[in-house]
C-alpha cells in the first residue's frame, strides 16, 4: 500500500469534525505552496509581463478600477 492509499484510509476513518479540522489545515497548507510559489515567480521575474500589461494601460487610459 502506498503512503497516499494509507493517508486516504485513514482520512475514511476521521469523524466528521477530525475531518473538518483536516480539510481546514489542508487548504491552509495548500494556500501557502500558492503563495511561496508565486513569490518564487515574481521574483525569477516570470510575472513581469503583467506589469507591463498594467503600465500599457495606464498609459492608454484603459485601467480599470477594481
């Protein structure tokens, strides 16, 4: 059995509010790869393109207000 299948099995077995304690950090967890992640891109430079689709805009006078 593989670790996942193991974690998947024991996942079955929590009661409902082990489950939503696991759920809650679960998508903590999976908020803050996204965040390092992104941050790894801004800085290797690979979001650079979105600012300068903000400064074309702003520029143009089509940016819009959120």
């Amino acid at each position: 059995m593989t670790q996942v299948e193991q974690l998947q099995k024991e996942i079955d077995s929590l009661s409902d509010e082990e489950f939503k304690q696991l759920r809650r950090w679960f998508a903590e967890k999976d908020w803050e790869r996204w965040d390092r992640q992104v941050e790894a891109d801004v800085e290797s430079g690979k979001l650079d393109f979105l600012l300068k689709e903000v400064e074309a805009a702003k520029e143009q006078k089509t940016l819009q207000e959120l």
